[in-house]
C-alpha cells in the first residue's frame, strides 16, 4: 500500500474510533457502519485500506489498557480521559502501532500522527501530540 493509501487508512481508523468512543458502539459495529453508511468516497475502499483501517482500529480497542498504561505512564496531569476525545484517539492510534507493528519506524508512526492532528484537531493539539509519542516512544526505546 501507498503512503498515501496507508495515510487514508489511519484517517478511517481515526473516524471509526471516533464513532466507537462517542457512539459508545462496539468497535466492529463500527467499522460496519462506517464502511456501509458513511464511506464517502465515490469508489468503495480497497481492500488494503479496509483492512488496515479495520485492523488498526480493533487492535486499538483491543489494547487499551496496554496503550492507556503506557500514555498514563508518560504523561504528567493528563490521564487520557482527561484528553480532548480525537487526540486521546490519535495517540492511542499510534502507540498501538508502536506495540504491534514494529516494522514502521516510530518516526513514521509520529509524523503520520501529527497530520492527523493537523487534519481533524488543532496546532496546540499537533504540539501536545508530539510531545505525548516522542516521550513514549523515548520510554519504549529504553
């Protein structure tokens, strides 16, 4: 898959947790409602990007609290609920792909982080964001 692609997939992944966390669905609900109801794109999603969007989006459900232990870990006063609800996803997106996927370079984990938060969130938020994974990212590196 493309960089390109890859950075669509992260951006479905991101609007299904969101879906999850405020529709209080479960996770495969939405990922069956977003690619059913609100895909909208005029072409249907390939199937490379369904999967990486689907899987990137259950495995950060499935490794919550792995992933919410290490952002606790490494932020101080700011438990993630504490955390506006798309950089709380958006951190929580990446430091699950820090765990499973050890194969992209943290680097790349981050940077693709940082135009989410530019994307669907603030500057303030892109700094915050930085700062939250490169700390993280130091930690698992130890």
């Amino acid at each position: 898959m493309k960089k390109d692609r890859r950075h669509r997939a992260r951006e479905v992944a991101l609007q299904i947790l969101y879906q999850w966390e405020v529709g209080k669905s479960g996770v495969d609900s939405a990922i069956e409602t977003f690619f059913d109801f609100q895909w909208a794109d005029a072409q249907p999603p390939a199937d490379a990007l369904r999967e990486f969007a689907s899987t990137l989006a259950s495995h950060t459900v499935g490794r919550l609290d792995e992933i919410d232990a290490l952002i606790a870990g490494s932020a101080e006063n700011w438990r993630p609920e504490r955390m506006a609800v798309i950089d709380r996803l958006i951190i929580r997106m990446a430091v699950c792909e820090f765990v499973r996927d050890k194969s992209t370079p943290h680097a790349v984990v981050i940077n693709e982080a940082l135009e989410l938060a530019r994307t669907f969130s603030t500057e303030d938020a892109v700094k915050f964001i930085n700062g939250m994974l490169d700390g993280i990212r130091k930690k698992m590196e130890q």
